[in-house]
C-alpha cells in the first residue's frame, strides 16, 4: 500500500510486442526492457497441416490393407506403387505441423508415423510389382 501513494511510482506494463515497458512519472523516457532489439518468431496459431497429415496416413493404411489383402487372397497387383505419392505429400504435412502448437503437434507426429508406415509399405508394393513382372 505503500507505493501507492509514492509520488515516484514507477509501473510496468506490456505492450503489443510484449516488451517491458517501465513508464517513470510523465514527461520521462519510456525505456524497454533487456530484450530490447531481439526478433522472436511468434508461434504460428491455426493451420491445419497436422489434421491433414493424420487423415491422409489413416488412407494410406486402408488401401495398403486392402492391396495386401488382395494380395494374401490370391488376387492380382492392380495398383502398384503408385500410392507413394500420397504418404509422401502426408509426410510433408506431418513435418510443417511441427512448428505449430498443441494439437496439431501431436496429430502431426501421428500422421508422420502412419505416413512413413505407408511410405515403406507403398516401397514395398513396387518391389512386389517389379518382381512379379519377371516371374
């Protein structure tokens, strides 16, 4: 309670950048804090790369289940690997939802493990085509 009836209060307060602000009484200079002239990258908030990443690995692994289920049953190689193309473009989501927050974090390394799973199975299949065509 003391300070507040000081006469040489001094307050400090955060601005937008969020920067100390430490304002003596009016008509003084307005200082910033030691983090003065430091660039800090905000977090970018938003972005759907880790959702996208997770729903396109959950595709992937339904077709591989499917083309290996076609497979153990005794049906032909229909789709080879062309299929690579998607668990790589998941794997691209997976990796720039890294650098967002939360949820989206944690969908991202889920949809990095389905994705880099369908990546070797989709490796898999093409060497399965290749050597079925010789055979």
């Amino acid at each position: 309670m003391d300070n507040l009836n000081n006469e040489n209060n001094n307050y400090t307060e955060v601005n937008q950048d969020g920067f100390t602000v430490n304002e003596p009484e009016s008509g003084s200079n307005v200082t910033l804090s030691e983090n003065q002239g430091e660039y800090v990258q905000p977090k970018v908030k938003g972005g759907k790369e880790g959702l996208w990443s997770l729903i396109i690995g959950l595709v992937v692994t339904v077709i591989n289940c499917a083309m290996g289920f076609s497979l153990i049953s005794g049906g032909r190689f229909f789709f080879g690997g062309i299929f690579i193309i998607f668990p790589l473009f998941g794997l691209t989501r997976a990796f720039a939802a890294f650098k967002l927050d939360g949820a989206q974090k944690i969908l991202g390394i889920f949809g990095l493990i389905l994705n880099g799973l369908g990546t070797l199975a989709a490796i898999g299949f093409i060497i399965l085509g290749i050597v079925s065509k010789f055979l």
